[in-house]
C-alpha cells in the first residue's frame, strides 16, 4: 500500500475515534486512581483509639436492618481495621424505587451511618463511580456497551496503521536519534514510547468488551428487581468466618454477598496471600457458606479455569489493580499518551487541511 493511502486511513481512523479516546484516556487515568480519589468522597472515621474493637459483620447487619427495615441488603466490604469504614450496598424503595443502590459507610466501632449516597447516577456524592460507568459505557447502556467494543477495535487498527507507517523511525525514536527528534515529529515520538501500553490497553479493553459482538448481548431480559426486606442471618458470621480462617489460614475476606432466602448461599470475595499480585485482592477466590455456616463451595484462583483466570488477568492489566503505588503513576503518565495522541494527530490533520 502508498503511503499517501496509508496516512489517508491511518487520520480517518484517528478522527472518527479521536474525540472518544481523549475521553477515555482522560477518564481511564484517573480510574487508576479510582480508591484514593474516591476516599475524598467518603466520611472519614474520627480519631479511634487502637484499642477499640471493630463491630462484628452481625452486629452491622442488624444495624443496616433497623435503619431499613424494608431494604435488600446486596453486600458489606468489610472494614479491615477501626480506622475504614464498613460499607453497604443495599436497595430500598425510599431511594429510586429499589432500581438503584443505595451505599450506606457506617462508623466502624459505634454503628452510626456517617453516610449514604447512591451509586453511579449520583455524580455529585460519587463521581468515580459516574466516571468507571462512563468508561464503560458512556453511560447509555447497551448501546454505550457496544460503541466502546466498537471504539477498541478501531482503536488497535489506528495503532496497527501507525506502526506500519512510522516503522522505520522506532528504533530511531527510542534510541533518540537527533534526526527525528523534532518538535513535528512529537505525534510520532509519543506514540513510539507509549506503543506497548496502547496495544495492551486496546487488546485488553476488546477483550474485556467481546460480550457485546455476542448474540446473547442483544437479547432482552424482563427482570424487575423485587423489593423484599432481607432475612436475618441463618448463622453468626463471624463465629463461622472465624472457622473458616482456621481452615484457610492463607485467605482474608473484603467482600460479603448476603444470600436472600435460606436456600441461598452467603458469598464471601477476598483472596489468598499465596496468590500472585496480578490476581485481584478482592474477587480473585470466593468462598460460599450454606445457611449453616459451613463452607458449601470454594472457587479458588487455582480451581477455576485457565479462560477464566485469563479474564481476571487481562482486567487486573487493563485497570492497574497490581503492584502498588508505582504501577498506578506508570499506568497515569502513559495513560495520557492517548489524549496527547488524538491531541497532536489533530493537530497534524489540521495543517494538512491548511496547506
């Protein structure tokens, strides 16, 4: 192919998406950050003394039932010290008629709701929360969905383009030959250097947004969200969660799904120590209880399927929830390079108009 045409397809592609991948870059770099910009917006817990014990996951869920007393309470993170917050999501009619959560932070050692706010409509109590749906879907639904399964494919196109028509100045770039290191070369210099992190964030962005070019994608679903208040617990939890460690030593509980019958299971969502940090310290090992108290089913990173410990993988790498505090400041810096690039290509665009 000339390389006029392939300049010609290679601006098509970044003006048809260049405005929804500086959306995204923008949006995805702060998502990076996503639990310490989030704690801005969640009451903080008053000076505790270290030797104040932490109430019991019964004794909150008593708590939440009392405050709602006709609400479904969905999960509880647990609360890993007496300095957090527990929090709780729930659905109640008092707040967009059971169709929405509803998050209710509640003070680790008295019980006192310190906040609610609702989930990813409320953009002013939550905008991280407003942030990761509209990174997900522009927030429009199915149709947000299928675009940005749409946007990923143009995108790892307009990137395949760019290597096939810069390819002789990589090596070039990365060596920082004097010859291409120019103010007019800036489009090309950025997108050498973050070339790697782009092709991982569009492979792993498609991968995550294959379900949309699916046929059960576009199927419909009548389901409505009954309002029923939820049980009281079958066992105490934390007598049973307390036998559970002893028997999984290596494993911590983050996050408590409450079953909502008797027939249902308690699911509990954490990890194990022995797990390598690129598996989610959250939802990489689940263990669920019967009503009981007694472990019904493991499903353990190491049980489940390779396609599925793929898919947990590929959204730990897209998200940056591994490695700590520098992994998130690699992923912010280069994270922008897409910004820059829709930015500078633009720009170069524009001249060729001119001219």
């Amino acid at each position: 192919m000339k390389k006029k045409g392939l300049i010609g397809i290679h601006s098509i592609l970044g003006l048809f998406i260049g405005i929804f991948i500086l959306a995204l870059s923008l949006s995805g770099t702060l998502l990076v950050f996503h639990d310490d910009l989030d704690a801005l917006q969640k009451p903080s817990v008053a000076s505790v003394k270290n030797n104040e014990r932490i109430l019991s996951v019964d004794s909150c869920y008593h708590i939440v039932q009392s405050k709602f007393p006709h609400a479904v309470i969905s999960s509880c993170n647990i609360a890993e010290n007496n300095q957090e917050v527990f929090s709780f999501s729930i659905y109640d009619s008092s707040y967009q008629n059971g169709t929405k959560a509803l998050q209710l932070f509640m003070h680790p050692t008295t019980g006192q709701i310190l906040q609610t706010r609702g989930g990813s409509e409320d953009i002013k109590h939550n905008f991280m929360g407003w942030l990761a749906a509209f990174h997900s879907s522009f927030n429009a639904g199915k149709v947000g969905e299928w675009l940005l399964g749409f946007f990923a494919i143009i995108f790892l196109l307009s990137i395949i383009t760019g290597i096939i028509l810069y390819r002789k100045n990589i090596v070039a770039v990365l060596l920082f030959k004097r010859k291409v290191w120019r103010k007019n070369n800036l489009h090309q210099i950025i997108g050498t250097w973050a070339l790697l992190f782009n092709l991982m964030i569009g492979v792993t962005g498609f991968w995550m947004q294959r379900y949309v070019f699916k046929k059960e994608f576009y199927q419909s679903y009548d389901w409505v969200n009954e309002i029923k208040p939820s049980p009281n617990l079958y066992f105490n939890f934390d007598s049973a969660y307390s036998n559970l460690q002893n028997k999984y030593t290596n494993f911590t509980g983050y996050v408590i799904y409450f079953p909502q019958s008797k027939s249902g299971k308690l699911a509990i969502y954490g990890s194990n120590k022995t797990n390598a940090c690129i598996h989610s310290k959250k939802f990489a090992d689940v263990i669920a209880l019967d009503s009981s108290g007694a472990v019904a089913k493991t499903r353990f990173i190491n049980e489940i399927s390779a396609d599925d410990r793929y898919d947990i993988i590929n959204s730990q790498l897209h998200m940056a929830r591994y490695g700590g505090v520098t992994i998130k400041i690699i992923y912010g810096v280069l994270g922008i390079s897409s910004a820059l690039l829709s930015i500078t290509g633009f720009l170069i665009w524009l001249k060729r108009r001119r001219k």
